[in-house]
C-alpha cells in the first residue's frame, strides 16, 4: 500500500504535464526507490493515479529494464551481454560473479544484497566487457577488479547499517 507521502510525491509529479501517463516510468521509479520494486497492489494504485488501466501500465514495467516487478537486492548488478562484451568473455563474468556470490542469473543472494541480471548494451563497449550496479557502470572487468567491486559494496552496506 502506497503511503499518503508517497501518493502526494506522486501527484506533485504528475501536475506537471499534459497527461498523467507521461509520467508513469518516473513514478513507478520513485515507487521502486521506497518499496524496492513495483508489487501487484503497487501497480494497481499506480495505474489509478496515472489514469492507466493495470495492463497498460504491466505493459511499460515490462519494456523497462530497470522496472523491477519482483523484489530485488540492494545492489542489482546487471551484466552486459551485448556483441562487444559477448566478445570478451562476458561469460566469464557471468560466472566469476555467480561463483563469488551463490547464486545464477536472475537470483538474489539470501541476504538480499545482490541480485544478478543480465542486460543488453550499457554504451560501455569500448571498456568491455561491462557491467552496470545501480547506477554506477564498471568496464574492463577482471576477476580480481570484480573482487575488489563487490568487497567495497559490502564494506558500504555494512557501514549504511552500523550507522
Ligand atoms: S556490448 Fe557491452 S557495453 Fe556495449
């Protein structure tokens, strides 16, 4: 259920403009930044306010990599496997990343940190191969860069939480 904070954030944003519809990748985003994805009921109310019918609205939440219908870890790690990359052994990361943490594509470790998914070109080419976390972008991944990577996020969620 969307708080009235939440629901007055998303009014406030869907004001400012010729339809409300214009704005549905920005509120489901804002929603995702504090329910961590879009639930079945999140994208009900959604829809209500944006005067879209659910399906319409399923229909925008699919086509967006970034829309994320199922819970997600805190830090998605989305691993390009566009040409370029595919051409530096992107799988490789693939499994160094799967190894690292215990889990396959599309899986969130048990402790909801990391979730691995895969995307197609970040734009990164000539650094591949290339992965995005969040909104930061990583190129030229090695084993041992990788390593490094995911260490610094968790020493960072450990920190966020000691806080
Ligand atoms: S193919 Fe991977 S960043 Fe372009």
């Amino acid at each position: 259920m969307l708080s009235n904070v939440l629901k007055e954030i998303i009014r406030e944003k869907i004001a400012h403009g010729e339809h409300p519809r214009e704005h549905a990748v920005d509120v489901m985003l804002e929603i995702q930044k504090h329910h961590g994805h879009m639930s079945d009921e999140a994208m009900i109310e959604a829809s209500k306010l944006l005067g879209m019918t659910p399906l319409e609205l399923e229909e925008l939440a699919t086509f967006y990599d970034h829309i994320y219908r199922e819970p997600v870890g805190k830090y998605v790690i989305r691993i390009c496997d566009g040409t370029l990359c595919w051409m530096q052994d992107h799988l490789s990361v693939v499994e160094h990343i799967a190894s690292r943490l215990g889990i396959r594509m599309g899986e969130t470790t048990p402790d909801g940190l990391f979730t691995m998914l895969p995307v197609c070109c970040l734009g990164y080419c000539d650094r591949a191969p290339a992965m995005m976390i969040n909104q930061r972008i990583f190129g030229r991944l090695t084993p041992q860069k990788i390593d490094r990577i995911l260490q610094r996020l968790r020493d960072e969620a450990s920190l966020a939480e000691a806080e």
